[in-house]
C-alpha cells in the first residue's frame, strides 16, 4: 500500500468520525444556556416572574413588567438567560411598555433541553398566555428577536398576525451560519435545527426593523442583510458602522430609532 493511499484511508476515517461527533453534539454549538436561577435583585421593581407550562407540562419561568400597550415580547440570544436581558431591555420599560421576557427550555433552572421544535411551541404557549392573560389580539403585540430570538420570533410571525417585528442580529438560517463557520462540513445534510427563518420571513405582513452590525463578529452582516432583502415591506433597517453583536442595544441612537419605530405603527 502506498503511503498516499495510507493517509487518505487515515484522514477518510478521521473525517467520518469528525462528522459522527459534530452530529452528536451539535446542539451544544448551537445553545449555551446559563443554568443558574436568573436573579431579579434590583430589576424587581419593573419585572415579575410568571410561569407557563410546556405541552410536557414542564413549568418555565419569565420575566414580565406589566404596564400599557404596546405589549412586547422579547425572544433573547443562544447563551447565557434572561437575568442579562432584564437589564439590557429595560429601556423599553422605562418608556412604560409592557415587556415581557421569555425564558426558553434548558435556561436558567428550566427543565428540559433546548431545540428548534421545541423553542417554538413552548414560544408559542408563552404568547398565548399573555393574549389571555390581559384580553388582547396577537396584532397587538410586538415580537422582539435577539440573534437566535430572531428565529423563534419569525416562526411565531409565520403563524400568528402580530403588529410589528424588531431584530438585533438576526441571521437567514442557521444553516447560512453554520457554513461560514464549518465549510469543509456537509452541515445542510446534518443539522437537526435548521432555523429556516428566510423561509419564514415571507410569510409575515408585519412591519418589520433590522438592526445589525456590518462588523459583526457572531452573525456575519451578510445574513441580516439577506434575511432583510427577503423580508415583506413595509420593513426598515439600521446598519452599524462601530458596533458589534451585543453592543448595538447600548446605542442611544439606536433606542431612540426603536422608539421612533414604534410610535410609527
């Protein structure tokens, strides 16, 4: 056997159980929850914790501040839990907004684990609850996506006919992402969640506002970008020259255009 052929029958095998592995764990390069019980210490003055059940009758946690209309449901990121949210959306309820801050499976003390299906329908119960709870339509409702948020916020936007759409770092697919990362790894045949939000998107009326970093080092521009291209007027977009991922939110003129936004529906 030549010593070519030997490397080559090396590095088939090696890849093939690169592949088996990146299949096995993938969800762990996807979510990273922060398992400790998200603290309200001193945001409890603006926030409560509510609970809903899951269709397996698992109860999570959330935070809600109940105030006036608009009534804003925040879906955030794929790490860490909603303790960093409560501080990083409170400026839409100093503005007397009624936020609340969905908490996903497998985050903070929730039990179960996370994944697409199961983000969704869980998501899908949490707005429920709030319709009923306070007696209001899903057009009354705003849906707030944070990067992976983006995702469970436009699959909930397919379903139901809500009063408008706001994204930080929102992406096309996971499966866009996943290949800028993984390109030597056949990732379209081997992801479980595959977050198709390009397909998505098309499905919603509502009006919608993109905010992305065109530096942004997590979700590369180029997926906001095409997501928004995808997406039903009327829409509006805020690209950042000098931020990042998690920095566009701290942004004085970035909150203001959100306001702007709203006041404008």
């Amino acid at each position: 056997m030549s010593t070519f052929i030997y490397f080559l029958k090396n590095f088939i095998v090696l890849y093939i159980i690169l592949l088996i592995v990146l299949y096995f764990i993938q969800r762990k390069l996807i979510y990273y929850p922060l398992k400790t019980r998200p603290q309200l210490d001193n945001l409890s003055e603006f926030y409560t914790e509510v609970e809903t059940q899951t269709k397996e009758d698992f109860k999570l946690t959330h935070w809600y501040a109940k105030q006036g209309p608009p009534y804003i449901v925040v879906f955030h990121g794929n790490a860490g839990n909603i303790e960093a949210r409560g501080y990083r959306f409170k400026f839409l309820v100093d503005q007397n907004y009624s936020v609340l801050l969905v908490s996903y499976r497998g985050y903070g003390v929730n039990p179960g684990k996370a994944s697409e299906r199961h983000l969704i329908d869980d998501s899908s119960l949490v707005l429920e609850w709030l319709l009923k709870k306070e007696g209001i339509s899903s057009t009354d409702v705003i849906l707030f996506g944070e990067s992976l948020g983006s995702g469970v916020a436009i699959a909930l936007a397919s379903k139901y006919p809500v009063k408008a759409l706001i994204f930080d770092g929102a992406f096309s697919s996971i499966t866009d992402v996943a290949k800028s990362i993984y390109s030597f790894i056949p990732v379209k045949w081997m992801l479980k969640d595959s977050w198709n939000s390009e397909i998505r998107i098309q499905k919603s009326k509502a009006p919608s506002l993109f905010i992305h970093a065109k530096n942004d080092s997590i979700v590369p521009f180029r997926f906001g970008e095409k997501l928004f291209s995808l997406a039903n007027e009327p829409k509006k977009h805020i690209w950042l020259e000098d931020s990042d991922h998690n920095s566009n939110l701290e942004k004085e003129s970035v909150r203001q255009s959100i306001f702007d936004f709203i006041q404008s529906l």
